[in-house]
C-alpha cells in the first residue's frame, strides 16, 4: 500500500475533523451539512446501479488494488464525499471550504493516479457531491431567513413592553 492509496481515505478523515471543529460554532447547522453529505453519497449509489460502469483497473495495472466486481465506476464516492464535503464547510466556513476545496481535488485527483477510476468518474463525482450540498445550504439558508423574518415582529414587541 502506497501513500497514495492511504491518502485518498485520509483525506476523509480530515473532513471529518473540519465538521466536528464547526460543530462547536454551528452545531444544527454543521449537523445538517454533514446529513447533506450522507444524502449526495446516497444519491451516488442510486447512479452507480443505474450506470454500472466497469473500474478502469479491470483492464489495466494499478496502484491500489482493484474493488470487487459489482463495486461500480462512476461516479466516484470519493468525489461525491469530497465535493459534498467541502460545498458544506464552504458554507460554514469560507477559511476550512478553501483548505476543504484543495483537499477535494486532491482526493478525486489520488482516484485517478492509483488506477481505481476515470478523469469523468471524479469530475461527475466533485460535481454531484457539491451540487447536492449546495441545494441543501440554499434550503437551511431560506429556511433560516424565514424564521428570522417571523421572528422579527416578537422582537419589536418584546423591546415595546
């Protein structure tokens, strides 16, 4: 096992750790975020078993070894978690989404180098992963301007008394 095959699941780690130091400023927030990476991954498994697109290490050598037979290509779920991932902490935080954002194209560039995917797998996966959690930070962000909107007439009143 080579750095790199190590590499493309550390990375993961190091979005686990981002979403847990958000979770003490963001809590809901941060917990809703890392949902939305669940939900993208999810998504992913739905495409994969439509598409089922053989792993390019099937036909030829490569660093990592080779997933199961049925373990489909496309889209990468590395990619799906990292865009996911970072989309998220981007949202939360813009310092953690810019170092979230090279470890993203990172991870989804290691898929391709160690022989376990194609270029489009990763780039098909960063861009569903970030989609998905895109979506999901436009919602919990209207959702959070309505309730501020409701509220404001009890703050009025509350002040008046």
């Amino acid at each position: 096992m080579t750095w790199l095959t190590v590499g493309t699941d550390a990375v993961l780690g190091v979005f686990a750790l981002m979403f847990l130091l958000l979770w003490f400023q963001h809590r809901l927030r941060a917990f809703l975020a890392g949902a939305g990476v669940v939900v993208a991954y999810a998504i992913s498994e739905v495409v994969k078993l439509v598409v089922r697109e053989e792993r390019p290490c099937r036909t030829a050598p490569s660093i990592a070894e080779c997933p199961e037979p049925g373990d489909w290509s496309f889209p990468s779920n590395h990619s799906v978690i990292a865009g996911a991932s970072a989309m998220a902490i981007w949202a939360l935080h813009r310092t953690y989404g810019w170092v979230a954002a090279v470890c993203a194209i990172a991870a989804a560039s290691s898929r391709v180098i160690v022989g376990v995917h194609y270029v489009h797998d990763v780039m098909a996966g960063l861009a569903l992963g970030a989609l998905v959690s895109w979506g999901i930070a436009v919602l919990l962000d209207r959702k959070r301007q309505r309730r501020q909107v409701a509220d404001a007439p009890t703050v009025v009143m509350q002040r008046l008394r």
